[in-house]
C-alpha cells in the first residue's frame, strides 16, 4: 500500500531487558518486540529505538524523528496517578515512566504524531492526569482482558465512536482485538477522549482532543488499549494503525523545514487549463464505473480539473460515492486491481485517498466517499461554485500558482495552505445550495 518516496523515521522507546536476558549481556539492555517493527516497515516507515535514560530536553531528543510510538510493557507506577502499589503489580521501570511522559508531553507540544499501544495508552492517560484501575479481574463485570503474568490472551471486539481518530483510521466497524492487559483507564486524563470501547464499556481507545479534527498540522495521538501488532500481518484493520502513523509521519517529515522553501514530496507544476481534461476524466470514470458496478453509486469529475479554464496541477481528481465505507475491502479491492496505489485518511471517516501514475507521473486521484455525506457535500460544492463564479475561480488560480513558486516538492504545504480559501467557498456554497 505504501507509496515509495520519502520514509519517515519513527521513534519506538524500549523496554529494560533484565540481566542474562540476552546470552552475554549479563548487565541487561533494551529492546523492542520483532512485530511492532516488523508493522511499521510493512507501511514503508524507518524505525530507531529510543532507550530510557537519553540526556537532553524532550524537544531536542524528538527533534530527528517524524513519529513517535509507546509499545507494551509492564505496569506504570501507581504513586504517579496518587494510587499505592497494588498486590498485583508487575514490571514497574520509573525511568521509562519518566521518559515517556516527557516524550508524550514534548509530542502533543510539537505535534508529533504519536501512536501509543497497551501500556502506551496508559501512560499516555496518566500523563495527561488521568488514573488506571489497578487489576481489571478484580471487577467480575467486565469481560476477559487477559493478564500478562499468566500469559493469557483474548480477542475481543472494540466498537470504534463514529467520527473519531479510530474510526477514520480502521474504517471498518468493529476491530477483533488481541487483548492480554490487567489494568486499563479509570480516570479519563484532560483534553482526552474516548474513541472506543469493548463490550463490557471499558476504556479501549483514547485520543488527543483537537479543535479542528481536520486540520493536517494538528496534533495526532492516539492510543489503543490492545496489541494491533500481533494481527497486523493479517488484519488489515490493525494494520492500518501502523499505516496511519507511517503517513501523518511522512507528511510532517516531507514538509519544509522552517526557514526552507524545498520540501521532499514529488515535485510537482500548475499548467494551463487543458481543454483533454474532460476526456480523459470520462474514459477514467467508465473503467470506475465497470470495475466497481454497485459500489460506484457515483462517479464526479472534481478538483480544478473540472473547471473549465482553471489552471490546475494535470491530475484528474475523481469523486467516488459509495454505499459505505465500511468494509474498506468493498472499494479497496477493485480499485487497487484498476492499478490506484490506496492511502488511508487519517482525519476523517467519511473519505478514503487513492492515486495512479501513467509513464511515471500522478494521472489521476480517487476520493472515496460514502454516498450523502458532508464530504460529498462539501467538494461538488466548490466545484461547482467555481464553475459559476470566474472571480473565485482567478483567485483561486493565482493562489496555487503562488503557493507552487514558493513551496516546490512541498505538496502537504501546498494543500495546506489552499484551505482557508477552500474553506471559505465552501461555506459560502452551502449557504446558496
């Protein structure tokens, strides 16, 4: 699935290995379990281990890496969310308590985007102030979570909540998830919400409250309760936890630097309108249209191509409504067999981003949506109101023409930076529709 160009590095923090762990190293290490790396490289990510006890500022420690993921261990000490240390308490590392919270805190900061996984969730509930319960067997009303001592695992579902981080990611209802933790989120930690639950009602996933869910230079942390990276290699739903990191990373690390005009993306130019555009945007949509039969409810030429005389990137954007977005595979599948690369939109549930090259350059782009919703909405809308309105639609030309001279091989900037402008038509078409 992943797209070769750029591979961002990702930051994974290690676990304390013990004396005689490793045969001769009889003073101990630290390592990372072979599937969280193996995930990330399945979704085109580089991976650096970060050991507890670095020196420097969290800031500067973060400063070379484009992401950063918490992986399970053993349990955070309970004095650090005013709780006493429980008969049941195991694997306690203060320092990687330590270091991790200054990781997380310096992440939210600098808007690093952050995965967190099993223990990682709960640190980064804690935190942020929030409090664990301290055994779940001790609560006969909850379902088996599975406890690590004892070396029992269970899979259970975790329903994702509509219009969250999880949800937008796994676009799939329900997740089977392999659960093997005797603690999870009492307390809900500030500026967290909860994005999923299993069955029982307990806490399975949490994330980091944003103003606007939308906006690409926000801060992304999420965190979920049970290990996707044991089912990741055959559960594309788990997998896609990885891939979402991986891309979020990629953005941030491709984008120019401050103080930069160059970024690492594809280079890319803004051409005259080409009057082509049309056709080839028909002959496109009817292979669409046979490869997907039921699935293509509808089928819209949008993006600047559609506008007669606007200039515009010679991408062909095409708007594909389907029935649902879940089971991804429904629309996934075929298109990946028309030859269109899939990546995942992390922002929201109601869209899903594929490409296609022809003779080594981008021809055309798939915006899936489901049938109804906002997003469809939203981009017929300013297509439309461009059609019928040249003034916007000059502007509009003279703003990218602008944002491509001063940010070359930078095309999250580039996007980016359209959406005030987009923001604003939009709004006003939805007032007129």
């Amino acid at each position: 699935m992943a797209e070769h160009g750029y591979r961002p590095l990702i930051a994974v923090v290690a676990y304390h290995l013990a004396d005689d762990r490793v045969a001769r190293w009889p003073e101990g290490g630290y390592g990372v379990p072979k599937p969280y790396l193996d995930a990330l490289r399945r979704a085109d990510a580089r991976t650096a281990i970060l050991a507890p006890g670095e020196q420097g500022a969290p800031e500067e420690i973060l400063e070379p890496f484009d992401g950063l993921l918490l992986v399970g261990g053993g349990d955070v000490d309970p004095r650090r969310y005013g709780t006493e240390p429980g008969d049941h308490l195991y694997g306690v590392e203060p320092d990687r308590d330590e270091f991790e919270i200054a990781l997380l805190k310096a992440a939210d900061e600098l808007a690093v985007p952050t995965l967190c996984i099993c223990r990682g969730m709960q640190v980064m509930n804690v935190a942020f102030g929030g409090t664990l319960h301290g055994h779940l067997p001790d609560h006969p009303d909850l379902v088996e979570h599975g406890v690590p001592l004892e070396g029992t695992q269970t899979i259970h579902d975790v329903t994702p909540e509509p219009e969250s981080r999880l949800a937008a990611v796994t676009k799939s209802g329900p997740l089977a998830s392999a659960s093997h933790h005797h603690q999870g989120v009492d307390r809900l930690g500030e500026g967290l919400g909860v994005t999923g639950r299993s069955p029982d009602g307990l806490i399975e996933a949490i994330e980091r409250i944003v103003p606007d869910p939308h906006d690409m230079r926000a801060a992304w942390m999420l965190g979920v309760q049970w290990h996707p990276e044991e089912t990741a290699d055959r559960d594309p739903a788990q997998q896609s936890l990885f891939e979402a990191l991986s891309l979020l990373s990629r953005l941030r690390g491709a984008s120019a630097k401050p103080g930069y005009a160059e970024g690492r993306t594809r280079p890319y130019v803004i051409r005259p309108y080409d009057p082509a555009w049309p056709a080839r945007y028909e002959a496109e949509a009817n292979r669409i249209r046979a490869g997907l039969g039921e699935q293509a409810v509808r089928v819209e030429h949008v993006g600047s191509t559609s506008v007669p005389g606007l200039a515009a990137k010679p991408t062909i954007d095409i708007q594909l409504s389907v029935p649902s977005m879940a089971p991804r595979s429904a629309y996934t599948d075929p298109l990946v067999g028309l030859g269109y690369r899939w990546a995942i939109d992390p922002w929201t549930d109601e869209h899903e981003f594929f490409s296609r090259d022809e003779d080594g350059q981008r021809a055309f782009h798939v915006h899936v949506c489901r049938q109804g919703s906002d997003w469809e909405r939203r981009h017929l809308g300013f297509r439309d109101w461009l059609r019928t309105h040249p003034e916007d639609a000059a502007g509009y030309e003279r703003l990218k023409r602008d944002l491509a001279e001063r940010h070359p091989r930078d095309t999250y900037t580039y996007t980016d930076a359209k959406t005030d402008f987009i923001r604003e038509i939009e709004a006003r078409a939805t007032v007129i529709r």
